[in-house]
C-alpha cells in the first residue's frame, strides 16, 4: 500500500507514502488516485502559504487550487479536499456523520496564526457542528524527537523548549483541547526520523511531498 489509512472517519481518508512518489506531481498523483479507484478531478488543493485563510469549497472548485488558503471545508460528498506535506501537520476533520469535512495545513506559523482555530470557528459558525461531533486525524509530521527550532518560539507559543526542541503537535492537541474536541488520532510518525516512508523538507529540502486526503 502507499498510503497510511486510519479508517478513522466514514468516508475515505488517508497520507501518501514514500512509495506512491511525489503527489506535487499531476502525472504521479493522477496515476495514483487511479490505483486507488478515486478521480483526480474531484480533488480540491490549496495554494498554503503557510497563514491562516480558511475557504469553503463546493463542487465547481472540483479540479482546482485555492489561492492564499491553507484549510479546505466542504459539506459536498463529491469533493475530496487534499493537503500537501513533507514536515508540516495534515490534519483532516470529519464532523458528525461525515457530511462536512477539512484538511488543514498546519506548520508552526499557520499554528501561530491561528489557523486550526480558524477553521473550527468557521466550522461551529457556518455549518452549525459542535466541536464535541468533530473527529481529528493528525498525521505524520516532524515531531518533538526532531525539530529543533530557535528559543524565540518559547514566547510565540508560552511553551519550554527542550533541546531547542518544539512539540508541534501537542501545541495543536492543547488548541482542540480547549475546544472540546475529544476525538483525537494521531498516527505517531516523524517524517524527519522514517526516512523509509516519508518526505522531509528538514532532511534534504526535499521538493516531493507527501498528500493528506479526506
Ligand atoms: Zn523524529
């Protein structure tokens, strides 16, 4: 298989590996959704620039790539919405009975600017979802054993660094928390340390990217 399903939600979600090579690629990422029976043509990206722009999609953005935004809603079954990664969080939301559902960009500066709680602001506002109904995937990403970052991220994010290290994804697990929201999968894998499965921009400044898909 080249991708890690967690079979978390009731529609289809998963994070490419390594061996389905670079989803950045259209020719690659196309042949792969066509090994897996899914058409490319329904998938949604998102430019990411690494800020904090939320956009509800619909079926017409089918094909498409979101400028300026780094999280992806849409209440359309027909849509998938996909995350490009090598390092970064992809965190992908269902809600409910699945009906609504996001990907979401989340590195550190997204993180600082809020774009988590973006996304479940908009989701409580717009869609009318209980944050207790919203179950997250957190899937792989470059985690505390290997991201070293610099002291001033102490002050950003009222947190203590260990080693210079930053633990992204208890940041994020502490922002849901505050939410309510209870459902939390996290995969438990470092992009950086499992050079075998995944893409790590850290490692090698790498182009290839990894693709997170609800
Ligand atoms: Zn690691």
């Amino acid at each position: 298989m080249d991708f890690i399903f967690p079979k978390l939600f009731p529609h289809r979600h998963f994070t490419t590996i390594k061996s389905a090579d670079n989803m950045k690629n259209k020719s690659q990422r196309d042949s792969f959704f066509q090994s897996c029976s899914l058409n490319s043509k329904d998938l949604v990206l998102a430019k990411q620039v690494h800020g904090n722009n939320v956009k509800v999609v619909k079926s017409s953005d089918k094909n498409t790539i979101i400028d300026n935004c780094d999280a992806l809603i849409t209440d359309d079954n027909s849509v998938l919405l996909g995350i490009f990664t090598a390092d970064c969080i992809p965190v992908l939301i269902s809600c409910g009975s699945g009906k609504v559902k996001a990907a979401v960009h989340v590195g550190w500066k997204g993180l600082y600017l809020w774009i988590a709680e973006n996304t479940i602001e908009i989701l409580k506002k717009d869609f009318c979802i209980n944050p207790k109904d919203i179950k997250v995937y957190i899937g792989p990403h470059i985690r505390f054993c290997c991201y070293k970052t610099g002291y001033e991220m102490e002050d950003k994010f009222d947190v203590k660094l260990v080693d210079s290290k930053l633990d992204l994804s208890a940041i994020l697990f502490n922002k849901l928390k505050t939410y309510d929201i209870n459902e939390i999968f996290d995969v438990n894998q470092c992009t950086h340390h499992n050079e075998d499965l995944f893409f790590s921009y850290r490692r090698n400044s790498c182009t290839q990217r990894l693709l997170s898909v609800i």
